[in-house]
C-alpha cells in the first residue's frame, strides 16, 4: 500500500488508460495492405470543405493533425491518400476491441470510440500486476483485431492517460505507485484535465510551463489567481485524481456526462449541455434500434455532492426532445443556485422498438427527418448534423470525441411502467474528505416500479450476454 492509500485509507487502484494508434486510419491500412507504410489521411478529399478525423503516423511527420482543414493537409502532403470517413467500420473494430477489454475485468469505462478505462485491482491475481495485464491486453488487440493499442498504466484514471499518450504508438508507460509527481514533473500543463486556453494563459503569467512548475506553487496564489479550480489543478499536478472507473454493470442504460473545465452555476450552458447529452443518448438508442421508458439525470455540484432524479416517461421514446424536455424538468430543480461540476443523461428501462406495436407512432414526417439526420451523420460524421442551440459554443468534449459510440446489439427488454415519478440520491464517495460512502435511496419508489441505477453506465453491451427477462 502506498503512503498516499494509507493516508487515504483506500487500498491503491490499479488503472489502465488504453488508446488505439491513429485509429480510422490504422483500421484503413489494416484492410487494405497497399496503404500500410504511406500517409493515410482520413476525413475527406484534399480539396473537400471539412477537416482532418485522423491521420497515420507517416501523414503526421508532414505536419497533418486531426482537425486540421483537409485543404491544408492536401497542401502539406499532397501526396497523402486521402479516405472519407467509414464510421460503421471504426465502430464495429471499436466494439471488438472493448469486448477484449472486458475479458480482463468489467469495469471498463469506455471514453471516446478508440480508448477505455480499466480498473483492474480486482483482477491481478487472475491475470498478473498492472505490467502484465497491460501487454496482454496489447498482444490480445493485435492478434485479434490487427491494430495496435498504447497503454498508460497508473494508480488514477488522469496518469493512466497522460502515460498512454507519452510514447504513442505502440507505447507502454508504467507509472509506479508513488512515482506521480515525478512522472508528471517535467511534462507541459497542457497535459493535465482543466488547463485550457485561459487557465494556460494565466498559468502562462505565473512563469508555470511544466507541471512540476504547477506543483511548486503554493496552493494560495493558485487559488488566488484561478478559484478553487486552481487548488484542483495543483492536486492533479501531484498526480492525485481519484475518480472511480465508472462501468462494470451490463448495459441497462444509454447514458451520457460531461464535466466541466471550470464548474459552472450558467443555466444557459447547463441547459445546453443537457440538450447536446440527450441527442448524444438519443442518437445511440435509434442505432441500437431500442426506446428509452425512463430518463434519468446525474448532477454532481463543486464539492462532490452528486444527485440523481428519473422519470419514466408516458411513451418509450428514442427522440431528443423528450428526453431533454424531462432531463431539463429533472435537473432545473437540482442545478438552480449550485456551481455544477457534473452533468450526466441517462436512458434506463431500455424497450425494443419493435415491441411497441401498442404504442401510437409519433408524426411520421418528424420520424424520418430524424432519420435523415442520423444518416447524414452515419456517413459524414457526428458534426454534420448539429442544432443551431448547440453551435452558439463549442459542443462539450465528449461529443467531439466521441460522436459513435453506440449500444448495437442490446436488447434489453423491461416492462413499461405507468408513468411515475421517481427520485434517487446519493452522496459519492470523495476519497478522504469525509463525506462518507454512498447513501441510497433517500426517496422509496413506488412499490411495483423499481428504478434502474442512473448512475454512469458507458460501457458498451455484451452481445453475447442473455437479454435481462
Ligand atoms: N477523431 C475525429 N476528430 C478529432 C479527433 C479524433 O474524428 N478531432 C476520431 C478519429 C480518430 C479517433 O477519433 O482516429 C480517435 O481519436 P484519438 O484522439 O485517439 O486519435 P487517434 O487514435 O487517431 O490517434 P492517436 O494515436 O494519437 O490516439
Ligand atoms: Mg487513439
């Protein structure tokens, strides 16, 4: 056990941050041999409006990034091959590649469509310390799915994934338990959660580059100067971060969460972000081809205070507007004078569609626009289609990372209860603060209508598990 954990009072995690190399175009070179060894550009044509999703390691030395103008790539590599976007592709490796995971542990916490958390304390005894399951899990994804994975290995989800990054591609970084701050010492600020362009800059000003600069500052002047937001980053900058990998349970709900960079009282911005959550939960279900019965929200506020309310719902839906309609009716209560750190979307009580045979079809023509739209960003990309209320600003990052991950395949088939309304809260667990373990159920549900967790459930389904009865 570390100092840390003893202080703490929790046993050290093992966490693993795995992230698939160049992922579109690795998965273009594997298919197609010709391509391997040449700058493989994905996203569009050298002269398409629309900018870069990926590129190979042998476009990278040209300069080429992703989101980069395609425009631009085709002028510094104009030799490049340049691909479109063939997102059921990326999905279906993706897909292949968390099941691999999931056969190290089930506590998988799938992130963006090519990188996962993994919490493996459990599992060292089956399959050997962090190291091990680390390049089993490498040799695994290259045997079975022909790409290569980089791996951080740590004892927090944020060095997990600032290792993984450092020695890309193919990379493994194994950070030793106590070894944190020197780990992070000599890397730039950027790395870190949280340091945007403006936290950068008046980082900037304090003479703050690295992260050991960061750390070396004494706590007040960075409260002084960035709120409590500053005393976070100096916490980080030590390597402490002790957010759960979230996920284990098998996929009962479609759910989505953003944190912010900075923790936010906007209703504006907690409104928007609510809609850009319930379009992402909803563009998921009309893939998986099932309706959400019940609608949950997650709100964890500045000190760790995390409160969830559902719904269910009158009629099964997989539509973005009543979601967020119910999802903004749930949390307007629970966000209004709070600083928000957390917001999270959930679809529980999960039906088939084509069981709905009892329920009236909703206005056909609203239907197939939605379709449409799900189409358009099946073959463009998830930023092809985007309401206006959600360009005013930039979308939250999961939605920019993240725009395909999907539930296919699960079929998770509840009875619809009658409408009822019911409230779930808890108090998570902030490692050593002493706010205690988590607290259920303050409010009883109604007897018949038992609520499905709301709690974080990204994890992707397991085809091969039984539907639920
Ligand atoms: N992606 C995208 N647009 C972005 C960033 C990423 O469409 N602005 C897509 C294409 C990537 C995939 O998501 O292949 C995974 O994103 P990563 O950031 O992990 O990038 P890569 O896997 O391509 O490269 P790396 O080896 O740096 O992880
Ligand atoms: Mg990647």
């Amino acid at each position: 056990m570390t100092l840390r954990a003893m202080i703490d009072g929790v046993p050290g995690r093992t966490i693993l941050h795995v992230d698939l190399d160049a992922f579109f175009a690795a998965v273009e070179q594997r298919d197609r041999p010709e391509l391997r060894g040449r700058p493989v550009i994905v996203g569009g044509g050298p002269n398409d409006r629309g900018v870069v999703s990926t590129a190979s390691y042998e476009a990278r030395r040209f300069g080429v990034h992703s989101a980069m103008p395609l425009r631009t790539a085709g002028r510094l590599c104009p030799d490049g091959v340049f691909l479109p976007v063939d997102g059921r592709k990326y999905q279906a490796a993706s897909r292949q590649v968390m099941a691999i995971l999931r056969r190290f542990t089930p506590a998988v916490e799938q992130v963006s469509i090519d990188e996962a958390f993994l919490d493996v304390t459990g599992s060292e005894a089956l399959f050997g310390d962090g190291p091990a399951i680390a390049r089993r899990i490498k040799s695994a994804i290259q045997d079975e799915t022909g790409l290569t994975a980089s791996v951080g290995v740590a004892t927090s989800k944020l060095v997990a994934k600032v290792a993984s990054d450092l020695r890309k591609p193919d990379g493994l970084v194994v950070v030793e338990p106590g070894g944190e701050p020197g780990f992070l010492a000599p890397l730039s600020i950027s790395r870190l959660w949280g340091v945007g362009e403006q936290t950068g800059r008046i980082l900037g000003e304090l003479g703050v580059r690295t992260i050991g600069e960061l750390a070396s500052i004494p706590a007040e002047v960075l409260v002084r100067r960035l709120g409590r937001h500053g005393a976070e980053l100096r916490e980080r900058a030590l390597g402490i971060d002790r957010e759960p990998v979230s996920g284990g349970e098998p996929a009962k709900s479609v759910s989505h969460e953003h944190t912010f960079d900075v923790d936010t009282a906007d209703q504006e911005e907690i409104e928007r972000t609510l809609l850009a959550l319930s379009e992402g939960v909803s563009s998921r279900l009309r893939t998986a081809g099932i309706r959400a019965g019940t609608v949950g929200v997650k709100v964890r506020d500045a000190t760790f205070r995390t409160v969830t309310r559902q719904r269910t719902l009158a009629e099964p839906t997989d539509l973005t507007e009543p979601i967020w309609r119910t999802a903004l009716e749930l949390a307007r209560p629970e966000t209004r004078g709070i600083r928000v750190r957390l917001l999270g979307v959930a679809a529980t009580n999960l039906v088939d569609r084509e069981q709905l045979g009892l329920f009236p079809e909703e206005d056909p023509r609203r239907r197939r626009a939605v379709q449409a739209a799900d189409e358009l960003r099946r073959r463009f990309g998830e930023r092809a289609v985007t309401r206006a209320r959600l360009l005013r600003r930039p979308l939250p990052e999961p939605f920019e990372r993240d725009p395909r991950s999907a539930v296919e395949g699960r079929r998770g088939v509840r009875g619809v209860g009658q409408a009822a309304e019911t409230g779930e809260k808890e108090r998570a667990t902030a490692g050593s603060d002493g706010r205690g373990s988590p607290v259920e159920g303050v409010d009883e549900p109604p007897a018949g209508e038992a609520p499905e967790p709301v709690d974080g459930d990204e994890s992707e389904p397991e085809p091969e598990r039984d539907p639920e009865p």
